[in-house]
C-alpha cells in the first residue's frame, strides 16, 4: 500500500467503526435545473472563465439546507461529551485522483453564489489532480460531498468523514418516465432523475432529522430557482 491509501484506508476504518452510521435516500427531478444549466453554460463559461457542472448545483443546495438544519452541520466532542453545531458551511469536495480519494474543502460555501462555488470547485479539483494541494485547503470540513454519479454510480452509501455527522452522495443523472403532476392533470414524462444520499451518525441524527434535511435539498433543487444568478 501507498502511504497515501494506507491514510485514507485508516481514516475510512476509524470513521466507519467511531460512528453509528446508516443511510437515507431521495430521488430528485432535476429536469428544470438542466434546462437552465443547458441554457447558460455557454455565457456562464465566457463571463466567468469555467464551465458550469452540475456539481455548484448541488453544492449550493447542500449549504443552503444545512442553515435550516444545523444538526446536520456539526460535529460530536466525544471527549468532552458535547456537540458543535458550525456557524459556518465549509463544503468537502471528493475528488478522485491517481493518489487516491482526496477531499479539498470549498470554505463559507454557504455564502457564494454559484460562480463563486464553480470557480472554487475547479480551482480545488485541479490543485488535487495537480498535486499542488495544500492541507489547509485539505482541512477544516463540517460537511461533505461525494459525486459518485460522475462515474455512473445510481447511488452508494458512503462513509460519514471523521469529525463530521453526515455527507451527501449524488447519483448520476439518468433519464427515465416519471409521473408528473400539470394543470392539466397527471401525465407521465421522460425527466432528468437522480438519486440523493445521505449518510449520517445516528448518535446525534435522527432518521426523522436525514429526511427534513434530504427532503430540503430536494426541494431547492427541484424548483430550480437559479436564473437571476446565472443571468437569464
């Protein structure tokens, strides 16, 4: 084993074995959003200098439900016996690289807007795939994100980081007959549908807790509410 997967690897132990961990699932119409997203890559590239991924999406979805739902953004002091709820969102990213699993962190996500979460996602991403990644850029997580989707994955149960109670897995984005609700009644629709994952500690959340928070990110994601900050 490499020093680096002999980290990860027991890192992954000491978090699967600290913790109560378990997994809760939504599934998440995204249609509207890749509309837009189709709409505006092309003048979100020139005006901001990266291309726009799904990935800022879901980030910023992320962070915004974390400030309804502070118990899914803090840690557990075991031992001194407390909790710390974060004032903050600072989003772990997983990036896979030819080193290994590395998780460089977006800091005060919860306060940019969807440039500011893409231009800090390619600059992290391409730090770690470069090797220039620092470990203060490594550090300082409250929260966590995996986009196993990327690589064709419906959806996994991942494993909640050290120091945190949960983290967010995105399925890929697969295209399949879904019933909708229209003015005209219900129909059946061929719609963007993924699946959002999210692994949690069961000491100090609730199963109740996994869903209020899942099913907010679901519901930012799918009203889809973006188009003052992508400029359409």
């Amino acid at each position: 084993m490499t020093r680096m997967r002999k980290v990860i690897g027991d890192n992954m132990m000491k978090a699967l074995h600290g913790q109560a961990q378990l997994s809760s699932v939504v599934e998440v119409d995204i249609t509207k959003l890749m509309r837009l997203r189709e709409q505006a890559k092309a003048s979100f590239a020139a005006r901001e200098g990266v291309k726009l991924s799904p990935m800022p999406f879901f980030v910023k979805a992320a962070a915004q439900a974390l400030k309804a739902h502070p118990v899914i953004n803090a840690r557990i002091n075991e031992d001194e016996g407390t909790i710390t709820y974060f004032d903050s969102e600072n989003i772990g990213i997983a990036v896979d690289s030819e080193k290994g699993l590395m998780t460089p962190v977006i800091k005060g996500a919860g306060d940019l807007n969807i440039a500011g979460i893409s231009k800090a996602t390619a600059d992290l991403a391409g730090k770690v795939r470069a090797s220039k990644i620092t470990p203060d850029e490594l550090s300082g997580a409250t929260f966590t994100i995996s986009n196993t989707g990327s690589r064709g994955a419906l959806f996994d149960t991942i494993i909640v980081p050290p120091n945190q109670v949960a983290i967010l897995g995105i399925g890929a984005t697969v295209k399949r007959p879904a019933v909708i609700e229209t003015a005209e009644g219900t129909v059946i629709g061929v719609r963007d549908m993924t699946y959002l994952t999210l692994s949690y500690d069961h000491r100090l959340v609730d199963g109740a807790d996994a869903a209020r928070y899942l099913t907010a990110v679901k519901a930012i994601l799918e009203a889809g509410e973006f188009e003052v900050e992508l400029g359409l």
